[in-house]
C-alpha cells in the first residue's frame, strides 16, 4: 500500500488520546486518525463500541481536519468481557445505584477534555438498534463492539451495509491465529472480503479494508459458515 502524506495527530489530541481509558495501542490510534484523514472528506465516520473514548478521540481528531463528524455507537453498558467477573472489568466504571457499568460519563469526560464535542456525536443505544434506523452511507466505519458471536455478526450485518462505495470499513482485534484471540472479529473480516471489499491495511489486529463493490443500503450477504 502507498502511503500519502499525511497531517500529523495534533499534540494536545494525541496527549487526550493516550491518557483516555481504552483499548486502543498507540500505533493502532495512529492508524485509525490516518484511515480517517483519507477518508472524512468523503463523508462521516462512524464507531461501533466506544467505551471511554479512545478511538473516539483518533477519529475525532480526524474529522476535525477534515471537517466530517464522528457518530459514536455504544450502550455504554459493556460488553461481555467488562462485566463484573470478566478479563476486562474496571469495578471503577459501575453504577453503584443500577449495579450496572456505565461509560458514558467517562466518554462525555474524554470527549470535553479533548475538546471534541464538536466532531464527535454520541449516540447512546444498542448497536442493532441505531442501525435499524441508520440510512446515511459512511465514508468509514469502525467495528469494536461486542467481540462475541452474536455481536460481531450482528454488527457486521447492521452496519456494512452503510459503507459507501469507496469507503472504509476497519475492523478491530482481528487475530487469524487462534491462539491470539477470539474468532468473531476474524470471521466477519472474512465476510468482507466476500462482500465487496478488499484488504487495504493492517496495523497490530486492526484491519482496513475499502468497498469497491456494491451499493450503500444493500444487505450483505447471508452468512455461510463459523
Ligand atoms: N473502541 C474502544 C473500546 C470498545 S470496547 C476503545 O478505543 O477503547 C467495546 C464497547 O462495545 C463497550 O463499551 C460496550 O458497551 C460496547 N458494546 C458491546 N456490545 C454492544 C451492543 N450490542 N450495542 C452497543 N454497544 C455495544
Ligand atoms: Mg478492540
């Protein structure tokens, strides 16, 4: 892949992005602002499991220098693995009334000290939910919502539809090797190279790939295996 030149991520939202809770390495970040400089001229960005913000802070740097907007997807519940008991739950992160994790005061927090309000617009709800209602074509979408079986394909096939013709979709914690990781990331990778995209990109697990066949609005194909 050639690699065109590209504005650096601003200092102060590179420091925002780093201090932010999340999980996102740094490389991985700066790959997801570069995606996102090529792509937010065409159109907007959208994030499919937001957390504290991290990635939302690399995509909202991008799409204020591209003058796009950054639709940030998440319930703000957790997935699977943040839950009490779970690799990845944060006991700071919880609702002590609702007994119920909530990340959106952490997120609103992330966003404001980056100075992002602007450019990055939370939408608080299920994944499948939102997109039932969703008709805009994305110039880029990222999927890093629940990583397990039933999410992973449902938000492939809510949300894929919706990349534009030349847009790009990223894929994050994406492990061809079992041993690195779980499949679910991995199986819908490869349903995008059977739905009209092409691999233009890897950073860390983080895939890109861009859709050079189809239109925006039409449903991907049914899925055939995992
Ligand atoms: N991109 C983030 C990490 C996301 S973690 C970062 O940079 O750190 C995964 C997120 O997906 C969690 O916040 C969880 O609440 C959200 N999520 C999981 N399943 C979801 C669903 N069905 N609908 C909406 N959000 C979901
Ligand atoms: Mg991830």
């Amino acid at each position: 892949m050639t690699t065109p030149h590209h504005p650096a991520m601003p200092d102060d939202l590179l420091a925002a992005a780093r201090a932010a809770k999340g999980f996102m390495p740094d490389a991985e970040g700066a790959f997801l602002f570069e995606r996102g400089v090529e792509a937010g001229r065409s159109g907007p960005l959208l994030e499919v499991g937001s957390y504290c913000g991290k990635s939302a802070v690399y995509l909202g740097a991008a799409a204020r220098l591209t003058g796009t907007t950054v639709f940030t997807v998440d319930h703000h519940r957790g997935s699977e693995e943040n839950q009490a008991g779970w690799e990845h739950h944060d006991p700071t992160l919880v609702d002590p009334d609702l007994g119920l994790m909530d990340t959106l005061p952490v997120f609103r927090r992330t966003i404001a000290d980056a100075g992002l309000e602007d450019e990055v617009v939370a939408v608080v709800g299920r994944s499948v939910t939102v997109a039932r209602h969703w008709r805009t074509p994305l110039a880029l979408l990222f999927i890093d919502g629940g990583h397990g079986e039933e999410p992973a394909h449902t938000d492939y096939e809510s949300w894929v539809p919706w990349v534009d013709r030349g847009g790009v979709l990223l894929i994050h914690d994406v492990f061809p090797d079992p041993r690195d990781g779980g499949r679910p990331p991995y199986e819908i990778y490869l349903r995008a190279l059977e739905d009209g995209f092409d691999e233009v990109g890897v950073c860390g697990s983080m895939r890109a790939l861009r859709r050079v066949d189809g239109q925006p609005g039409t449903p991907v194909s049914a899925r055939t295996s995992g």
